[in-house]
C-alpha cells in the first residue's frame, strides 16, 4: 500500500507483480520521497526571509540595549552564558521541540492554540456553534472528539469565570503579538541604519531617523504582493546574514577570545547573579531581547509548515546566532566598554560596508515576519468573531493562511514610524520590545500546558517539569521587564488595552445580539402561522435570508414579512458558520435541509479559519442549489415520490431563473433612558465599531444589485 495525497493504492494479495514492477514501484515511492524532502528543503530557504528575520537580527540590539555599568570579563562570560542557554531551552526545546506540534491543522499562534483548546473541550465563551440535535444538520468530523473529559476540562466547563479569564488570556497574547508587530520593525531598522554614525559622525540622530522611517514605508507598501513574492525576494538576504555574522564570530572567536565556549556552564550563570545581583536582575530585560521573534516561528505556521521551519532553526539560525553572540562577546572582553555599539564595533573594518549593507537589508526582513503573523493573527480573530471585520485577501491560491490585511498593513505603518519618530533612541524601544516579547510567550507557555493537560494528556511527570521550568524562566524574565515601564515599556501596554478594549467590546455586543435574537427567535411554527394568513403573498424568486442563529429564524423575519406582506417562493435561510477548527473539508463546508414548509430550506454554510469564503456571488448561488438539489433528489422519507421530487426541483430552477436575493438584517441597539451606563458604553462603543467595518455579505462577493438589508431596533 502506498499513500499520497490522501489517496490509497490497495493491492489484493491475489495480484503479483513482476520483479521489475516491484522495482519501479519502490523507485516511485523513493521519487515521491526525495520531491517532499526537496519541497521541505525549498520552504525551509523560503522561512528565512519571513519567520526568523526579527530572531535571527537580534545581535543588532541586545547588547547596545543592556544598561552595562563597567562591566567585567566575568560579567560577559556570564550574560553569554544567559543569552545560550535562553536560546536553547526558548528556541530547540520549547518552540521547534513542543509548541510546532501544537498547531491547529496548520495554524500557529495564541488564538490557534486556544480554539485548538475550544475544539476538544467546551470551553468558549461565544457558544461553538453546535448545531441542536433536532436541527439536522451535523457536525463537521473535525469536531468529533471520543476522549472522556478530564478534571481540568470539567472545571472549565464548569467555571464561566474560568472560561473567561482563559478568553482574556488569549485575547492578550493576540493584543500583545500585535504590539511585537509594531515595535519589531521599528526597532530592527533603527539599529540597523544607525550604523551610518560611526564611520558618519557627522549624520544627526533625526537622519538615521527619517531613514528608517522610508525604509519601513517601503517595505509595508510591498506586503500587498504576498508573503510568497516578498521571501522570494527576502530569503537571499536573510541568507547572506545568516552566513556572514557568524563568520566574522568565528573570526573573533579565533582572534580574540578562542575558549569563550566555556561560558556554556550554567556555572558562569550562577557566578554573574552571585556577583551583580539586584543589577544582574535588571539586565535580563536586554538579554531576553536574542529570544525575540521565535513567537513568529509559531504564529507564521500557517505561511508555511512544521518541518521546514524546525530544519531552518535547528540547522542555519540556531547555530548562526550561537556563533554571533560567541563572537560578540570574545571582541567586548576585549573592548569592555563598547557594549553601547556592541554589532557595529565587533565587525573589522574592510568588510564592514557589506555587513552594514546586509544588516539593513536583513533588518527590514525581521520586520517581515511580525508583520505576516500579525497578518495572521488578525485573520484569525476576524473569522473568530473576536475582532471588528477587516478585509483579508489571501495572496497565495496553494497556501490557505497566506493573508494581507490592507487595513491592518497601513495602521502597522502609521504606529511603526511614530515609534521611530517619538521614541528615537534604540533603548527606550527595547525596553518597550522586551515588555511585549516575553509576556506572549509566557501566555504560550500557560496555553500549552491547558493543551497537554487536556488534548494531548501527558504523563503528570512531563507537564509539571515543562510548566515548572519555563514557567520560572520566563517569570523571571517578566519580573525583570516589568522594571522597564516607566522607560518605555508602557507603550505595548497601552498599545495591547486599546485592542484588548476593542476586542471585548466587540465581542460583548456581538453577545447582545445573539442572547436578544435567541429570546425573540422565530419557531417554524409560527413561520407556518404566518404564511398561511391570506395577507401574506409568496412572490416569484429565489431568496437567501441570512440569520446567525440555527434553532428557529431570525427575529428579523418577522419584521420583513409584517412590513413586506410576502415571501419568495423559495426561501432558503442561510447561516455564515464559523468553526473552531482551521478547515471544513468539501463535503461538510454547506448542509441542507427542509424546514417542514413549502419551499422554506435551511442552509448552513461553515467554514474553518483558515478558509477563503471569496465566492463569485454567482458560484456561491450555484453551489448551494446543486447541494439542495443532491439533497432533494437523495430523500427517501417514502413521503415524496418521484413526480412530486421533480416538482420540487423544477420550482427551484424556476424560482432560480426569476431571480436571486439576498436578504440581510441591519440591526442596531435602541439604548433608552432605562439601559444600564455599563450597556450604554460597551453598546454604544460596539455600535461605533459595527457602523465602521466590512459587511460580511461582501465576502462572498455577492453582487450590489442582489442585496437587500432589512432594518430593526433591538433594545439594549
């Protein structure tokens, strides 16, 4: 048996085959092989100039971050020996051994491990869209989930509060990668660019400056050209990079410093915070800078895939950065007091142009891979119904999770030259980035400990040793950063309130409207009730009403039908559903019923976070009624004959052939004298929001002329 694409070759063992046959088979299966190793190896090159740009540009900042106060031999030996073994456990061990692993069909990132979590327990706030068992209409095979709860998934099902502190949590790793976005760029330019004050003491600080600031524009106005094009284009010069920094390492190791190696001992570790303390402390929140960027290992998964982006870091990034910081750190032994310049300085003169070249070539390609996870991470939330929709176009037609957010791109932009234009200085930016870099992978570390516990169900042992460990580590780090506030660091915090704020109000309205139309909801009886009046007309056409809700009809209905007096002869009430998992496949995607009435269907359209809902409006309509009409013609209730069955499908094509429409409610909050002021702020905040984003009609590319919106109050 042979398996490729999801297709089975079985061979009976009645069937024989030739030597030579059995030959070319094992030959074809090896070509087959050696064509996915050369793919991993092609996407692997590719990784380097999206995922790793801001990790692997970290020695431009970390050491000019740190506030060294006459430091020692002793004192580097030992902040090598921290930044090695950060890189080690953070970068092999946590991320490319443990958290890759944690994908959701594909997709990475904070929001792809909590709905990973929401897929096998019901533990989400918004409900999970099952659909109620009298309803019909199934759950995708995705959500099938035979595993017996364990404690801990009881009790979040058990505990609103618990389910909602776990929402915020990963609501604020969303807010905070986002934030990583913003200052990534900004801080990896800077650096780079201020490289030009040095040979140029003459070049002002307000140059370097407005420097990066066109350089950050021109690199945000190229994200529309797809994350494919753009490493294409990148991956050459993350390449270079990769090679050259850790050869002038190695050439510093050899010359200055050969046995700097020995700092590997966790011993030296020891010695620096017996030797510094409180100020050692302190300089954590410069050493957790050579970890950032590896949050865009997880989150940028869905660009690419699991085992290219470990064979990347475990055989070209990993190792370049080792060398780099080895090299670093043998030339400032040397030079004790060069640490404010500690990239620049430890290069030798005749090759330093093409490394300064190649450093702000590179700078702008760590910029990259935030800006693509953010890409990402705000698709999720928009497909989530955790964020106010934005546009999300898919760049890529082989790579579901390829996105640009115009939207999203230009406000990056705007916040990313006001951070280089009101901060200036590259350590006021790190104390803002350190902030940012270890709280999200503090929340990913909470999260994958709920995943292991709950999914995978690891031996007790493992979890308590995973937890215990990077749970210490990266709650050091954060006590150290949280030092930086007052400095700088104040500004991801405010950046990840403002969207944490945007997020809950939209999600706490978007509650409001579903409780209101789940109370005011219409019964399929009633719906009877109504059509049967004599003041009720049905009227030639094909209608699709959309509702969000699958147990009973929209409120909405009630309110069209009483003002409009008729319905069209096929009315097909569709819901928008969006899963909790990455992808529906084809055959689950839409699901049709009867609803027991005379031309009255329902319809679920569902769709994965990872899917495209862009549809002609005329394929969208297309595919639903050949889906309705499989369903017609496949009844077998021994209700229907045959004859009343080609009635059926007779009046669809005849009601197609009159006409298409679709129906949607616009509904707003009525806030009266009686509201609650908490309801009048967070309604009145979500009206703001829902008033200026994207429709979700558009997404499906149906045409202006097919639509028609249906206005009602709902009261707060």
């Amino acid at each position: 048996m042979d398996v490729e694409g999801g297709n089975t070759i079985t061979l009976s063992d009645s069937e024989t085959i030739p030597n030579g046959g059995r030959d070319g088979f094992h030959d074809r299966g090896e070509e087959r092989n050696g064509k996915v190793v050369w793919k991993d190896l092609v996407m692997a090159y590719r990784t380097l100039g999206v995922v790793f740009g801001g990790l692997v540009t970290s020695p431009l900042y970390v050491y000019p971050s740190m506030n060294l106060k006459s430091p020692s031999e002793s004192d580097y030996l030992g902040i090598y020996s921290i930044i090695f073994w950060t890189l080690t456990l953070i970068g092999v061990v946590k991320y490319v051994c443990i958290a890759l692993k944690a994908d959701d069909q594909g997709e990475g990132g904070t929001f792809a491990l909590y709905s990973l979590l929401c897929r096998h327990v019901n533990i989400g706030i918004l409900p999970l869209r099952r659909v109620h068992s009298n309803s019909g209409l199934s759950l995708p095979s995705q959500y099938i989930d035979g595993q017996k709860q364990n404690w801990l998934g009881k009790f979040f099902e058990r505990s609103l509060v618990a389910r909602r502190i776990l929402l915020f949590v990963a609501m604020l790793g969303t807010c905070m990668l986002i934030g990583d976005g913003i200052l990534t760029p900004a801080i990896s330019v800077l650096s780079a660019i201020d490289g030009l004050r040095g040979p140029f003491p003459s070049v002002t600080k307000a140059a370097v400056e407005s420097i990066s600031a066109v350089v950050l524009i021109a690199l945000f106005m190229v994200q529309k050209f797809g994350t494919s094009q753009v490493s294409f284009l990148f991956s050459p010069i993350m390449a270079a990079w990769t090679i050259t920094t850790p050869m002038v390492g190695i050439y510093r190791i050899i010359s200055q410093y050969p046995s700097i190696f020995k700092a590997i001992s966790p011993s030296y570790i020891i010695h620096f915070f017996l030797r510094n303390g409180k100020e050692g402390w302190l300089l954590l929140g410069g050493t957790v800078l050579c970890i950032t960027g590896s949050e865009a290992m997880f989150a940028d998964l869905g660009h690419f895939n699991k085992r290219s982006i470990q064979m990347a870091f475990i055989f070209t990034i990993y190792p370049s950065l080792v060398l780099t910081y080895a090299g670093q750190t043998a030339y400032l032994i040397n030079n004790l007091n060069d640490h404010d310049d500690g990239f620049y300085k430890f290069i030798p003169g005749p090759v330093y142009w093409p490394i300064f070249i190649v450093a702000t070539l590179a700078a702008v390609v760590a910029s990259q891979s935030l800006i693509s996870a953010t890409f990402s991470v705000i698709k999720q939330s928009v497909v989530l119904d955790y964020f106010p929709r934005v546009k999300v176009v898919h760049t890529s037609p082989c790579k579901e999770g390829e996105v640009y957010s115009p939207e999203t791109n230009y406000i990056l932009m705007v916040l990313c030259v006001a951070v280089i234009l009101g901060f200036g200085d590259g350590k006021d930016i790190g104390n803002a980035f350190g902030v940012v870099v270890i709280l999200v992978m503090l929340i990913t570390t909470i999260l994958l400990t709920l995943v292991m516990i709950m999914i995978w169900r690891t031996p007790p042992i493992l979890i308590c040793l995973y937890f215990i460990s990077f749970f210490i580590l990266e709650g050091v780090y954060v006590s150290a950063v949280f030092t930086k506030i007052p400095e700088g660091g104040w500004l991801p915090f405010a950046i990840s309130i403002i969207l944490a704020f945007i997020m809950f109000g939209w999600y706490y309205g978007r509650q409001r409207k579903v409780e209101y139309e789940m109370m005011n909801k219409i019964e399929l009886e009633s719906l009877g009730a109504l059509l049967s009046r004599p003041d009720i007309q049905r009227v030639p056409g094909l209608c699709f009403f959309y509702s969000k809700i699958q147990d009973g009809l929209t409120p909405i209905l009630g309110h069209y039908l009483k003002n409009m007096r008729s319905l069209h002869q096929v009315t097909i009430f569709t819901t928008l559903r969006y899963l909790l998992v990455a992808k529906v496949t084809a055959h689950e995607r839409i699901v049709v019923k009867r609803l027991g009435l005379k031309g009255v269907y329902g319809c679920v359209i569902q769709y994965g976070y990872a899917d495209s809902l862009n549809l002609e409006g005329d394929e969208f309509v297309n595919q639903v009624t050949n889906h309705l009409c499989e369903y017609i013609q496949s009844c077998s209730d021994g209700v229907l004959n045959v004859m009343s069955i080609e009635q059926e499908m007779l009046e669809l094509e005849q009601a197609k052939e009159a006409g298409v429409v679709h129906v949607r409610g616009k509904t707003r909050f009525h806030i009266g004298k009686e509201t609650r002021w908490f309801d009048k702020v967070m309604i009145g905040f979500y009206e703001f929001l829902h008033n200026n984003c994207r429709s979700s009609l558009p997404a499906l590319g149906i045409p202006l002329t097919q639509r028609m919106e249906v206005g009602m109050l709902y009261e707060a």
